[in-house]
C-alpha cells in the first residue's frame, strides 16, 4: 500500500520482522503494543500551535483552556448539512465528477499507524462524503463559513488530507472508502440579508467551491515534525519567544 510505502521512509516496518533477528522482532512488536497510540484529531493538525512548548505542555503536562464552542456555529452547521443533504457533486462545482452527497453523522477513525516506533491514529468528523456515480472513488468536501476573497485557506489542507488518509485507511470495523479522489472547502460566505414577506429575514449565502490537493507524504511529514518529535522530548523544549500562553504560565510558575 502506499501508505505503508510512506511510512517506511521513516524506518517504519508494518510487518515488524526483518527475517533475521526473531526476538527483536517480537520485543518490537511487544513495544508497540505496551504503547497506548496518540490520539489525533483531523480538524486540530490544521490549528496546531506553532510553539513546540506549547504542544509538549499540553501532551504531558496540562491542556489549553479552551473556551466553549459558540452554538450559533452548529446551527450553522446543521443548516448547511440539511441544505446539501442528497445533492449532487455538481451542485457544489462543475469541475467535480457525477455523484451524490451524503451529509448524515459521518466519523472517521484510522488504524493505527507508526514512526519511528511512536503509534498514532486520526479520528474525526466529516460535514460530507460524496460518492462518484461512476464507481470512481469518493470526494470530501468540508464545510466553511470563510470568505475566499480575505483568507488563505491552504491550512485546511492538512485536515482534509487527514479524512481522506482515515477513509482509505480505517480502524478495525470501519468501512474502507477508498480512493479519495478530491478534496476541498465549500466556503459559504453571508453576502446579502433579505426579508420574506412573512417578516423573517435570511442570509444570501455566496458559495465557494476551493480544491485542495492530496499530499499524504507532506501531512506524514508534519505529523512527525510538528507533533511526534516534540512529543518523544525527555523535557519541555524552549517557548517561542513571541507566545504569549507560555509567558503567561512562565510567569504564574515564578509568582506560586
């Protein structure tokens, strides 16, 4: 598989056995077993803190405070799924192939994959999965109330190549989906606020159809530079000297 081929790069061996030494190949197996797999989140790689002590903190140490999740953004949510519900691919871009949209609650959970002896998986949560009239494979549009004309949007990037990898390489008793043939954002931009004749009043939404490319070598890359690395650290690495989180505990830590 190409998945494994990439992994490899990384010293990583699926089979576990090398044909020559039978113990080590058992300890090594044994050692990925004893190692409770990370737990990554699709949508998180797209947010991640430029800071490596931020991410070490956080793993080892405490979590971020995170304030909550306005609910305004999950109707949002569940209005566009309900709208997009059963509508073809081409509603959302000429340039995509014949097929239908499923908006329904769609998880996504990979196996377990490892670098350099370090397990992870990828879990999530699609907005949709659209499948290709021509037996073709499968597209993964994510929904974004985003204006493409003010924000760069090649972060996302990563969060969809995180879907489409978990599709094509799911966790025991999920469904393999593969192959994932495009990727992209649906932008769906408030432009006009209009009012009914009932009185009510609605939200001229301009659509936005973004693609972005597959790279599965380029999000392995950053999972492995960005969180692996930082994480397999015997201490906390230096803060970045403009984060503001890490000069707010630094200074807590000198006042306790």
């Amino acid at each position: 598989m190409a998945i494994q081929r990439m992994l490899l790069n990384y010293g990583y061996d699926p089979s576990h056995q090398n044909g020559n030494n039978p113990l080590a190949d058992q300890q090594a197996l044994l050692n990925l077993s004893e190692r409770k797999p990370l737990n990554i989140s699709c949508s998180s790689v797209s947010f991640l803190s430029p800071c490596d002590a931020c991410i070490w903190r956080e793993h080892h140490d405490v979590r971020h405070p995170r304030g909550p999740f306005p609910s305004v953004f999950r109707q949002i949510d569940g209005i566009n799924r309900e709208f997009y519900s059963g509508k073809t691919l081409k509603s959302i871009s000429a340039d995509l192939p014949e097929g239908f949209l499923d908006t329904g609650e769609l998880s996504v959970r990979s196996e377990v994959f490892e670098i350099n002896g370090i397990p992870f998986f990828f879990n999530g949560r699609l907005d949709a999965l659209g499948t290709r009239s021509d037996g073709g494979g499968f597209v993964v549009p994510d929904f974004k109330t985003v204006d493409v004309k003010t924000q760069h949007l090649e972060h996302y990037a990563l969060q969809l190549n995180a879907y489409a990898l978990a599709l094509e390489n799911p966790a025991p008793g999920k469904p393999r989906l593969a192959p994932v043939t495009d990727i992209g954002l649906l932008c769906l931009m408030p432009r006009v606020m209009k009012a009914s004749p009932t009185g009510k009043l609605g939200y001229i939404v301009e659509p936005s159809w973004v693609p972005l490319e597959r790279d599965d070598q380029g999000l392995l890359d950053f999972i492995y530079r960005r969180i692996l690395r930082v994480l397999e650290l015997p201490e906390i690495p230096a803060s970045d000297p403009v984060c503001q989180w890490c000069q707010f505990v630094e200074t807590v830590q000198k006042s306790s």
